[in-house]
C-alpha cells in the first residue's frame, strides 16, 4: 500500500485547493473524487448556474431594449445551446483543476473513497471510474468490485466530500420531480414550474427560468423567502421578483397533496391548488457522507449527519479533518476553499 503524508476525499472548492497547498508545502498528497473535478460547485452548482443566468440576463435586456431605442425584433431562446455552452465552461474549468492538481505533484485517484481504519482507504470505483471498466467488472449498482479496489495510507484525512439536495421521502418519484442537478441537466425549459423552497437557490432559479419566459410558483412554508437576508433587503428583492419578473410567491404554506402524471404536477399550498409542468425541489442541503463507513474510522458525526469539527477543522479523531459543507457550518464554496 502506497503511504501518504495527506489524503484529501473530495475534490470541490475545499479539497482541490487543500491539496495543491499542501503538496506546495512540501506533502505527499493524493486526492480522491468518485465522480467529477471540482465538485458541486463548479459541475452541478455555482458555476453552471452563472453560466445560464448571464444568458437570461441577456435575454432580459434584449427584450427591454426599446426602452433605450434599440429596436430587437425576433428574439428567442434555444435553451438547449444555453445547456451546450453552460457545460462546455464546465468542462473547461474542470480540466483546468486537473492540471493544477497535476503540475503540483497531487495523486490522482478516481473512485469511493471508504475508511477501512482511521489511516487506511479502501478505493473502490465509483460511477465515473466504472464506466471506464471492462463491460464484465462493473457491477450493476456502480459501488465497484473488490477485483478493483486499492488501499492507500494517509497519515492525516481531509473530508472534503461536500452536501447534496435534500429531497424529502414524501415526494412522488417522477420525471417531473426534480432537484437543483437534475434541473441544471435539463436541455429544455418547461412552460411552466413549481419551486418548493425560497432559499438562495429555489429563488436563483426561479429568477433565471422567469427571465427566459418559464411560468414560476414559488412554495414556502415560512414566512418569508431568502431569511438569511436582511428585512429590507428581502423587501426589494420579493418585489422585483413579484413585479418586474412576474413570480407568484406563496410563504407560509405547506405544498401538501403533491401528485405527478405524464401531463402535470399538482399540489395545494393552504386553499389554493397549484399546477405546473415541473415541480423543483430546494428546501436544503444534506452531508454526503455515504460510502465512506465512517464508523470503521470511529469519526463521529450529528443528528443531521454532519461531521461536527474544532475551528481548526479537526474532527473527533486526531488524524481526520472535515471542510467545507459536510461539517455543517457555512455552506459556501469560498467558505471551504
């Protein structure tokens, strides 16, 4: 088994940037991601999300430039060359990772990464790694082969392994049920659409698929959307989403009776039904933490399956830290990195 001074499991804003300062530092280090570079942020988060509200931002200026007497005649959206163009950044940035990790002597290693003890990693093939398989090794449920499993040692951890939505169990399971990264994966808008959630990003993506003509109810059961802004700063931000970009916001309810055909998504949220082509879901985020059998490595974690650390990012077990969005603090990328 093959012996590092450090082991990062995760390769999004946190652990990418951990590793590369590390091995400058003068570290044996090796990084171990199971599926792409850069992880939530830059594939199925920040970054792609930019990409496509600059579009519609764009398309939002075009279609009031007769105000400032330019005349636009004909303007329309082909949402699927917003997707190709939206993924080709992403493809970019993710290459650019990888020869940052490569130029500073960081390992790379595709797969899951799974505690055998607290120093030793079992890595396993995960989804991207599988694909790259003989047909007769995969398995069916992509968790890997033990035929095709390594061990390495790293002297000191770091999780970096970020949070994924959080779909409640209550929800149908249907095409037209999606979270956050099967919406960004869409290559066409829906004509209509549900946001269960006002958060930071239920609104950004309301706001993004309202600029491109997409009809949006926004579902939240407190009583206000986007809390974590200042009483003021909600009021403007509610207005312009009410007025200028037609959102129907509905706080203070509960999205009840959800159902899902081939034709619709239906709910009632207090006395009124709403009814949409597509109902996103966003009401948080959640540690991925699955795989990694914490309990063989004795890390310990909450009752909302975070991985509670020190300031310094140390966890229970003295070789073990955790960054970023699986310890549970602030769930920014900037805040990881």
């Amino acid at each position: 088994m093959e012996t590092f001074d450090i082991v990062v499991i995760g390769a999004g804003p946190g652990g990418y940037p951990a590793a590369i300062r590390a091995a400058q530092l003068g570290a044996k280090v090796a990084i171990v991601e199971r599926e792409h570079l850069g992880g939530t942020c830059l594939n199925w988060g920040c970054i792609p999300t930019k990409s496509l509200i600059a579009g519609a931002d764009l398309f939002g200026r075009i279609r009031h430039a007769g105000q400032f007497g330019i005349k636009v005649i004909g303007a329309t959206v082909d949402y699927a060359a917003l997707i190709a163009h939206k993924n080709k950044v992403v493809t970019q940035l993710r290459a650019g990772i990888g020869q940052l990790l490569t130029c500073n002597g960081v390992k790379q290693l595709t797969g899951q990464a799974s505690f055998v003890d607290r120093n030793t990693l079992e890595i396993s093939p995960g989804p991207v790694a599988q694909a790259s398989l003989p047909a007769g090794a995969r398995t069916p449920n992509n968790t890997g082969t033990e035929a095709y499993a390594t061990r390495i040692v790293g002297k000191k951890i770091i999780l970096a392994t970020g949070s994924t939505s959080a779909v409640p169990g209550f929800l149908p399971k249907h095409p037209r049920v999606v979270e956050s990264r099967g919406f960004l994966d869409l290559d066409k808008l829906p004509a209509s659409m549900i946001v269960l959630g006002g958060g930071y990003i239920g609104c950004e993506l309301a706001c993004m698929a309202a600029l491109l003509g997409v009809k949006v109810t926004i579902v939240e059961l407190l009583d206000d959307i986007l809390l974590l802004l200042d009483a003021d700063v909600r009021r403007e931000v509610r207005a312009h989403m009410e007025k200028e970009l037609g959102i129907r916001i509905l706080t203070g309810k509960a999205l009840e009776s959800i159902a899902a055909d081939d034709k619709a998504v239906t709910g009632k949220a207090g006395d009124q039904t709403v009814t949409a082509d597509l109902l996103l879901v966003s009401v948080g985020r959640k540690p991925v933490t699955d795989g990694l059998k914490l309990e063989n490595a004795g890390v310990k974690t909450n009752d909302k399956g975070f991985i509670p650390v020190d300031d310094f990012g140390r966890t229970n077990v003295a070789s073990i830290f955790a960054i970023g969005d699986v310890n549970g603090r602030v769930q920014l990328a900037h805040n990881a990195t």
